[in-house]
C-alpha cells in the first residue's frame, strides 16, 4: 500500500509541477511525428498469428532401438501432426537405419509431403504405423548423414523458403555405420561418418533447417544429441535462447506427449503449458492466455473410447467444427488415443474439457495441455514530451493485447526481452535500458509496464524518436516509436494532462482535467483523441478544445467506455483492462502535439441482481430462518405438550385399589399404546403397539384415552375412566418435565405410593 500511496503523491505531484509550468509559461511540449516504426493501430484489424511450418519426422529403426522404443517413436511421430496450429503446414516421415550391402537402403519413407489440414491428419496416422524395426539382414546401423540428407531434401524441395523449417530427429542418438560400404574402407568408416555427419548439419544450417533430436531408448547419447541439434539452423522464429534447437530425452511412451509438445512449442515459437491428468469421469481445468491469437488444447485420452466435450471460460460449450461465440474451431483425432481443439482467436481465461467413459475404459488417465501462439502489443510515451537537449527523459513501454487491453499478469509475458533505442539528428543512437523490476525510473515491478531513462544529447538539434522492441517466445515481435524534435524554447500553447487511471462499467465514463495556457494573441484549438487502442472501446469528451488568446486554466475531460454489446464475451466475470494514450495535439499549430497521457481503464461487468440486492437477499433469507426455527420450536413445544412420557398409569379395581401403576414412556405420534394383561388373575398394565388402549397429555390438563373403535375420553388429573366391568385407569403424581426421546427411561412400574400420595 505504501508504494501505491507513494505512485499516487508522485502522480499528482507530476501534474502539480506540469500545470504550474504550463500556466507559469514555462513548459516546452515536443512535435510529435508519424512514428516511423507500426502505427499505433491496434492489431485485431489484422489476421491472426497463424503461420505455416514445414516439417519432416526421421524415426531411427536401427537395432540398437527395442520394439518398445520403436513403437514410441511411432506414437511421436503420430502425435506431431495433432500438435500443430496450421492446416496450411507440411509434414514428411520417414524412418531410417543403415545400407549395409547394394540391395539396402539407409532411407525408408512412408509419408509423403502433406498438408496438415483436417484430411490430412486423418492420414498421418496410418502411414506412421508402416514404420517397423529393422531386422538382422536389413541394414540394422544408424546412419545420421544419409537421414538428415534425407530431411534437408524433403525440407527444401518445392516449399516456400520464408516458411520455418524443422527437422524432428527421433533416435538414442548412437552413430553406427561400420556395417555400410558407402564409407569407404572398414578401418575408416567411423572417421568418415563423422566427416560427412559435420558436412550435412552444415548444410542443414546454410537451408535453414533446425535440427531438434528426442532422444528414447534406455541410455541415448545425450553429447551426440546435442551436438546436432547445434549444428543446424539456430535462428528462430525469435532470437531467444528458448527458441534455440535443443535435445531432450524421453523416458518412455508416457513422456511422449509432454516432451514433444515441449519441443514443438519451441521449434514453432509457442506456448506450452502443461495441465492436470485425472481418470474419467473428471473435468479438468486449463487457461489461455489474453495474449493467445490461436491456441490448440491437446488432450492425451489414452483410450480412444473417451469422449471430450469442451467449455469456454463463460460456461459455453463449444463446437468442435466452426464459428462460435467470435472464435473459429477445428478438431483432429477424435477417434484416436490423442485430439486436439484448435481455436482461432480463443476466449482468454479457464478452459474446462469434460472426459467421459463408458464402463471398461476409465483406468487411464486423461491429460489435458495447451499450445498457443498470440500477440503482444506496446504503447510506448517520453515524459517530459519536450525534451531539451541535455535534459533526461523517462522512456515507458506499456503492454497490450492486440486490441489493446492492458497486459498485467507477468506469466503472459515469462521470457520477455524489451530493447529500446533513442535517434535523431546530431547524435549516434544511444540504447535504452527499458525494465519492469520496481527499481530506478520503473515506479511498480511486474506491472507489465518497462520503464527507464536517458539524457538527450547536448548534440541534438532536429528530429527525435525513441523506439521500443518487444520478443517473446510464443508472442510475435513489436516495435513501437515516438518521433519528435528538440525543443525549441517556449511554444505558444502548452497542456498537461494527469494520467487517467480508475475502474468502471460499460457506458460509463471517466473525468479529469487539462490545464491550458495559450501565451500567443491568436485562438487556438486543440484536438483531443484516444490511440493505441481498438477503435470504439474508448472515446474523449469533448474532441475539440478552443484556447483564447491569454487564456490560462483547467479544462473538464470525459473518457468515455462503450456499451457492453461491443466487448461481448470478452468482458468476462472479471472485465478488462483498457490501456490507451489519450493524444492532445494543437491543429492551429500544424497538428503539434502537445500531451500523450497513458490511459488505464478497467472495465467491469455491470452487476447482476445478486450484486444489487444481495442485502435483501440475506435480509430475505435471516428472516426464513426465524420463521422456520419458530415454526420448528412451536412444533416442538406442541408435540411436548401432548408427549405422554412419564405419565403414571394407575390400575384401579372395583374396590378402588391400585393394583398396578405403570410408567409410560414417548409414544408413537404421541400416543402411549398398551393393554391389560390376566385382567382375572394379576392384572397389569404392558406397552403393546397396537395395543387396546392408549393415552397421551392433555394441553388443558390430565390426559386422553383412546379407545380401539371406542374414540377418545378424557382422563381428568384427579378422577378415573372405566377401562372393563371391574377395572379402571387413573392418574398417578406426573414429574415436573417429561425429558427428551432417547433420555434412557421408556416405561417401568411402580408402587402405589404415587396414587395414593397424589390423592
């Protein structure tokens, strides 16, 4: 809290010191120019990051490989094709070993050239399953010249050059070609392997072709495996380390999925992000990026019997082919062990994919994982906006969506490299240290906003412009610039905006002030605009500004946010945030510009009934639960007003004797059930259910007996009722409280005592 109190004192303390140089006639504002890098358009009004790859898979099949290791190789080389994002991408597979005699060849291809569109996927399958192991007569070495020869051919042969190309290598990485003529004599094939092994990851690289070796089996030759995957093409998609080819090592069939995906990402510059693994039924759990332009869920079913169904963060069950919802989706594999959703332009947020399995087919666990690729936009603004020459400046490079909604969560951009330069006249370019670790000029670390400083040459005397680049793995390069020139002293109108930053609804709008000062003898009108931003998110209020001559003061402006129906889904539960540059520039002084004010905006949904009338609600459900304990105790206290518990049962004869007295205990729906037992010999009264007779209190007093078919009568405290010819029931002394059902004491007998003191 105490750095945010601090950034707001700095803030307000910015606008203090601007309006007071403004109407102080000090301040000098710069003339910004076109940027000469992107326009600041937002870039959802260009086509997605959907690129195509060109790719070939060598699987090793030599001997020193087990079936095992062969058939994981295959399930990799199947699960290639599931994991790409592009249908306009082309694979080849091929297997390979050695030639070891004239009839043998090292190369064994089994899928041609294909494209990797819903038709082709269906394919790559079955002819993946044509690989096999090689036996003893048929060339059982490893010959990794002739394989990434092979690969390098199928690479460049009738395929765009500006598309990516990568050659996957699945081996255990052990060069064996002692068994093949081709290498000359005996006593020199190894040394000549490894000559013409350097010659053709040469020539890898000088095709661009990167080289990225999975090594299986139980002990692979990491050092071999690494050292080919250096020696092709290492120039990316990004110049990043983790763009860079690399080995991997899989420890069996279940590391398939996981370790390709891995490397996939990374040859492709993607995204992996790996989710949870749970047996059917399950719903599982993974999130997509706000960054993510196309994505594809990949889902590892392990029994092709398991049926997915997939949900967007809003609760929609998507399609699995089509248009729903602003986004575009394909499925392939959905009658295989593994499928993958592919979305164009997908809802950022928490995915859920439901498995579902019949009876029989729920013991493997089902994965759930992600690639995506997306965008990454910046906004970069030079505080002050008039540099003199000697002064230093503040460089702010913020992050965006390519619709502009503010980038704030640090694991949207792990692995970000921001480069910033500062040009123009008279002076060499000078690099600019942009960083968003809290240290320094960066006033909030993490915060998805990469600042630093730089002092303007005391050179400079023309053009300005400060350029911002950002690379990320996954995320496609931006530059951003803003041009301008050294300040030329004080110009005619100056204006100082505070930076806008508040949280809001739909349709609703938010105010601040501009101070003006115009020194000249002329009017001039100023235009005020929202950039960096999806057009219609944002508006200003009002868009022009009239400053009379002399004049010097505040004036009111109003950023107003769009209705809800033009952010649709994208507003979510948790809404976005708009992150602009509200632009002020002076049109009677050729368009000069004179503020670029950053704009941070969070929209939230407008609340829904709970949220307006959650006190009535509680208020509404407080009082239920009154009424329903008071209508709970009053049932209560009315069944212990009639519970017969602890009544004495007294058993008079003709003479008026007590010859029994009986205790009775809770009855059934309070009724006290019981009967007279050798009413000629020793008469008794017992519990019996469904007995003759039964008793139960009277609220008034005393208690009621029923008769079976002979109705009710009441049994007055002091008095009796005839049960026969010869005998009679009456009260005995009652306890004070007949305690709870389930107190231990039902029923029991008793002396006459009881009677004869209560009469």
């Amino acid at each position: 809290m105490g750095r945010v109190r601090r950034r707001r004192q700095t803030r307000r303390g910015r606008l203090r010191h601007a309006a007071a140089a403004v109407l102080g006639g000090a301040a000098v504002v710069v003339s910004l120019l076109a940027p000469a890098g992107h326009d600041p358009v937002p870039a959802a009004q260009a086509g997605p990051a959907f690129p195509s790859v060109n790719y070939a898979v060598a699987v090793d099949v030599s001997a020193s490989l087990t079936p095992a290791d062969v058939k994981a190789e295959k399930a990799a080389a199947a699960r290639i094709a599931l994991g790409d994002v592009s249908a306009s991408s082309h694979v080849t597979v091929f297997g390979f070993a050695a030639a070891e005699s004239g009839d043998q060849r090292a190369v064994d291809p089994v899928c041609p050239r294909t494209a990797l569109d819903a038709a082709g996927r269906k394919t790559i399958g079955a002819c993946v399953d044509k690989l096999r192991g090689r036996g003893e007569d048929e060339g059982t070495g490893t010959d990794f010249p002739s394989a990434i020869r092979q690969g390098v051919h199928d690479l460049t042969t009738g395929t765009d050059p500006s598309e990516p190309r990568v050659l996957f290598l699945l081996t255990d990485g052990r060069m064996d070609v002692t068994g093949s003529p081709q290498y000359g004599d005996p006593a020199h094939r190894e040394a000549e392997g490894e000559r013409q092994l350097e010659r053709e990851l040469a020539n890898a690289a000088a095709h661009n072709v990167q080289i990225w070796p999975l090594g299986f089996g139980s002990d692979p030759d990491e050092e071999q495996l690494g050292r080919m995957a250096a020696g092709g093409y290492q120039k990316g998609c990004v110049a990043l380390d983790s763009a860079r080819p690399r080995a991997q090592k899989v420890d069996g069939a279940k590391d398939v999925g996981t370790a390709l995906e891995k490397i996939f990402a990374a040859a492709h510059c993607m995204r992996h992000e790996e989710g949870p693994s749970e047996r059917p039924p399950a719903t599982l759990e993974i999130g997509i990026s706000p960054l993510a332009t196309v994505g594809s869920i990949v889902v590892d079913k392990g029994d092709p019997e398991v049926r997915i169904s997939y949900y967007d963060p809003n609760g929609h069950e998507v399609p699995t082919s089509g248009t729903f919802r602003g986004s575009r989706f394909e499925l392939a594999g959905a009658t295989g062990t593994v499928e993958a959703l592919k979305i164009v332009d997908p809802l950022p947020g928490t995915w859920k994919v439901k498995a579902e399995a019949p009876e029989g087919h729920r013991s493997l666990p089902v994965a759930v994982s992600v690639l995506w690729q997306g965008e990454l936009r910046g906004a970069i603004t030079m505080d002050p906006p008039s540099p003199q020459a000697g002064e230093k400046v503040t460089v702010t490079m913020r992050l965006q969506t390519r619709e502009g909604y503010e980038i704030k969560d640090p694991r949207d951009y792990a692995g970000l490299r921001v480069r910033g330069e500062l040009t123009g006249d008279g002076f060499r370019p000078l690099a600019l240290d942009l960083s968003d670790d809290g240290e320094g000029a960066d006033p909030e670390a993490s915060d998805g906003s990469f600042t630093g400083t730089v002092r303007i040459p005391r050179s400079a005397d023309g053009a300005l412009k400060v350029s911002g680049t950002l690379t990320a793995s996954g995320l496609s390069a931006d530059t951003r610039s803003e041009g301008g020139r050294v300040a030329p002293g004080e110009l005619p109108v100056a204006a100082a905006l505070e930076p806008l930053a508040a949280d809001t609804r739909p349709g609703a709008a938010v105010t601040g002030l501009l101070a003006v000062r115009n020194t000249s003898g002329t009017p001039h009108t100023l235009r005020l605009s929202v950039a960096d931003l999806r057009p219609g998110l944002l508006s200003v209020d009002p868009a022009e500004i009239e400053v009379k001559p002399g004049e010097s003061g505040t004036r009111k402006v109003t950023v107003e946010v769009a209705p809800a129906a033009v952010f649709g889904d994208r507003l979510g539960e948790d809404g976005l945030r708009l992150a602009g540059t509200l632009t002020v520039t002076d049109t009677t002084d050729g368009g000069r510009a004179l503020v670029r004010s950053p704009l941070s905006v969070r929209v939230t949904p407008e609340p829904g009934i709970w949220d307006r009338y959650w006190w009535a609600f509680v208020a509404a459900a407080v009082l239920l639960a009154l009424l329903a304990a008071a209508a709970v105790a009053w049932t209560r206290q009315h069944r212990a007003r009639r519970d017969p518990y602890g009544l004495v049962l007294c058993l008079l004869s003709e003479e008026g004797d007590v010859l029994n007295e009986h205790t009775a205990g809770h009855g059934h729906k309070q009724w006290y059930e019981f009967a007279v037992v050798e009413p000629h010999r020793s008469p008794r009264i017992e519990r019996r259910a469904n007995g003759p007779y039964a008793v139960q209190r009277s609220p008034e007093g005393g208690a009621v007996l029923r008769r079976r078919g002979g109705g009710r009568t009441p049994l007055p405290a002091r008095g009796q009722v005839a049960l026969t010819d010869t005998l009679s029931l009456a009260l005995g002394r009652q306890p004070s409280a007949p305690p709870p059902p389930g107190s231990g004491a039902d029923a029991g007998d008793g002396g006459t005592s009881a009677y004869q003191s209560y009469l």
